[in-house]
C-alpha cells in the first residue's frame, strides 16, 4: 500500500470497522495506491537504466495533456457502511425459521426449466406489511429494484437497491460515467448514463436498470457467462 493519509486513531485502537472506510474512500480517491512486485529469481538481474519513451508517444501525452485540462472528470465513490448480512446467507437448520433474525423466509420454486431457468418467490415474515402484487411478503425471482431516497427538501441522498429476498444495498450517489462502490458487500453501481445505471453484487451477478417514466426499471439480468435474460414490460410496467 502506497500513500499518505492522516491518522484519525492511535495505532493501538483500529478496527477494520475504523480503518475500512478510511482505505476505500483513499483508494477511490487516488491518495492511495496498491502494487504489486514481481517475484524475481535468485540469479535475475534487473537493468537500472530506464527505457526511453518513443518520441510519438511523448508527443501524443502532450496533445492528451491539453485536451483533458480543460474537461473535467467525474469521480468515483466509496461507502463501507455496515449493512445488514443478505438473508440467503441466514442459517435455517432445515427450518424456514432465521436463526439470525428470527423471522420467516420460505423461497417456493414453482418452474424449473432444463436450461436452469427457475422462477421462485421468496417470503419474509419482516416484509409482511407489503404487498407487491404476489401477496403480503412475497417477490419473485426478478424483482429487483433501484430506488433514489430523497430528503424533505427532495435532494437525492441515496441511491437503494433491492434484490428478489427484499435484501437492500446504498449506494452513495455519484454523476454519469462514474461508479458508486458498496465495500462493505462488495457491490457496486456504475451510472453508465443519464438513462442507465448497472449494478454489480459480489457474486458476479448485473442488474441493468433503465429510466422510464421516472421509474428504475430491470431491463437485463446477468448471472452467468452463458445467462442473460431481457425483460419487457407492458404499458403499466
């Protein structure tokens, strides 16, 4: 690690809760840095004198140089806000019961086709108060959503995101061509344009959200190499 950033605590009393956020933000922000050396074997020499730059390329940094002063770039974000563990990783023993929250999430798969589709709803005892048109409780397999949180004054504080189990991710808001990172779950949403935002979890799986009507709509679902399904919507979504 490479970098220079002030302490905030004596040594002997960081976490990874205290010091997390500190290296993400760091990162992202270009004060820190990470490289890696390769292994050099026993007899390896390595030449001391530098390689000289070929005079195109020197000329084409200068025109990049020039061109990108005067533009200025968007900047990414980093968020290491605890949030709560994803209900699929709740152990059950067998039971539909959490043993980490105590509520009921019973995930039903009513059709499994031989290329691995399956179409599942899930139900949690703590999302019982909604009803989003499968019953108090219930989502199905691609009910992902993408919300913005506002405040009184209507300002966008966060962007939420909300998978098939009811599990939700913040994202801090960032502007077009940038990427909003979720260290603590390993997530990420990368606002790709004004009508397009795409969020990534840990498990490699891509969510592609479209703006229609003021509305986040899923408009693609990655999650394989081989597995992508594109979703239509009628008039009233």
């Amino acid at each position: 690690l490479l970098g220079q950033f002030p302490p905030n605590v004596p040594d002997e009393e960081l976490t990874p809760e205290l010091y997390a956020p500190v290296f993400a933000k760091a990162l992202v922000n270009g004060s820190l840095y990470v490289a890696s050396f390769p292994k050099t074997k026993k007899n390896a020499t390595i030449s001391s004198e530098p390689t000289p730059v070929p005079k195109q390329v020197k000329a084409k940094s200068k025109q990049n140089k020039a061109h990108t002063s005067s533009k200025t770039q968007a900047k990414n974000s980093a968020s290491a806000k605890p949030l709560q563990t994803g209900s699929e990783c709740h152990e059950k023993a067998g039971d539909p019961v959490s043993l980490v929250t105590g509520e009921e999430i019973l995930t039903l798969n009513d059709v499994e086709l031989p290329n691995g589709f399956v179409w599942s709803r899930t139900y949690r005892s703590s999302k019982a108060s909604r009803n989003q048109g499968l019953g108090y409780g219930w989502r199905h397999a691609f009910q992902f959503e993408l919300k913005e949180v506002t405040d009184e004054k209507h300002n966008v504080t966060s962007w939420e995101f909300v998978s098939d189990s009811a599990d939700e991710i913040e994202f801090e808001p960032v502007e077009h061509g940038s990427t909003s990172y979720q260290v603590y779950v390993g997530a990420s949403c990368h606002f790709l344009n004004p009508n397009t935002r795409i969020v990534t979890l840990s498990s490699g799986d891509q969510y592609r959200f479209e703006l229609v009507e003021d509305i986040w709509l899923l408009k693609q679902v990655r999650n394989g190499i081989f597995s992508t399904f594109q979703l239509r919507y009628s008039r009233n979504h």
